[in-house]
C-alpha cells in the first residue's frame, strides 16, 4: 500500500468517527435485535480488558460506552449507530464477573447466538491486554470463531502500560499464535486509549467494513 492511499484510509476512518454516533438499544434476548440493514463490527474481550475505554477513544466521546472499574459490568449488547453506515456492537466481557452462573450464562448464550447467527457482522474486534497477552478464555473465543467462520481482528489495549520492548514482543507473539487461524484477520494493532496509540488505525479498520 502506498503512503497516499494509507492516507486515505487514514481520513475514510477519521470521517466516520467525526460523525453522527449514537447509542441505539441494549439487546437482552435474540428476539430484540435490530433490523440487519447495517453492517456490524463486535467488540469482545475478557471482563476489565479495556474494551469501553477504547470504544470513547475511537469515537472521541467521553461517555459514549460506560466504562467501569468492576468487571463484567456490561451485560447486555450494546448497539451504537453511526448514521446510515454502520453499528458498533459492544459484547458483554468473558472471564471474571462479579454476577450469579446463571446471569453470565444467559449473556454468554446470547453473546454466542449473536456471534453465530448474525448476517451482517463483518468483523470481530477481539481485545487482548497487552499486559498479559493470550490467555485460555481468548484462545477459546478464537477457536469458536474460526469453527463459526466469523473474521475476527486482535487488538493489543493498554500497550502505554508496558516498556515499548514488552510491546513490540507481545504483538510479534500475538501474530504468530494468528497465523495460522484460518478466520484471523492477519493485521494486529496495539492501542493506548490513553495516548492515542493505534487509534487512527483501527479506525481506518473499521471504516473499510462500513
């Protein structure tokens, strides 16, 4: 790719996150989603991985998604509509959540269906905190989506946490252990909602599947 066409991939992404972007509905129960007239990117990633944070990074808005210190706070799926052009799609976190067994297996069921069954989901945005990298719950969620055939992308979050030494090996390693995965989007971006790290980048992503 050439500098001038990553440059516009660069703008195509920065004017699709400058514009209109708005929660639509929380999604309790299969039977509620929305009408599939938009294309959807899904952002998933284990409970406190950083996923809201990175969500009001990406589109500059403060309080767009709800970010919580407490895991496992987002327990719905949460649609966000960005005009005529796309959704983002919030998925509940997996792993560690203060909630009963029986109210994280009625969101991991319905997380499931909706990775599964969804006609317009174009792309997973799988988060991977750079501090920790892979671990087993990741690794499952990536083996259920290379079996559901459902492109999926991983993104390093919180990568200003680490040495810039720690983070160039945790993403070399990140894209070994993709390689060979056959619904893997080769790219893998580390971010920093903090500084800004990649944010340009995935958003240049996500504005080609609008």
């Amino acid at each position: 790719m050439t500098a001038e066409e990553e440059a516009e991939r660069i703008e195509r992404g920065r004017l699709l996150f400058a514009g209109p972007i708005d929660f639509e509905l929380g999604v309790a129960d299969m039977s509620q989603l929305p009408e599939a007239t938009l294309n959807e990117v899904a952002f998933a990633g284990r409970s406190n991985v950083g996923k809201s944070s990175l969500i009001n990074a990406l589109t500059n808005r403060l309080k767009l998604a709800r970010a919580s210190t407490e895991p496992g706070r987002t327990r719905e799926l949460n649609f966000f509509r960005m005009g005529d052009q796309l959704r983002i799609v919030d998925l509940p976190g997996y792993g560690y959540a203060k909630a009963p067994k029986s109210e994280i297996g009625r969101w991991t069921k319905l997380t499931r269906d909706y990775l599964r069954g969804r006609p317009t989901l174009k792309r997973v945005i799988l988060l991977i905190d750079s501090r920790h990298g892979l671990k087993p719950d990741d690794k499952d969620v990536m083996d259920a989506l290379d079996k559901s055939a459902v492109n999926y992308q991983l993104v390093l979050t919180k990568a200003d946490k680490i040495k810039p030494t720690e983070a160039d090996a945790i993403q070399r390693a990140t894209e070994a252990a993709i390689a060979k995965r056959p619904a893997a989007h080769p790219v893998v971006i580390a971010t920093s909602s903090e500084t800004g790290l990649g944010i340009e980048a995935l958003r240049a992503e996500i504005a080609a599947l609008a």
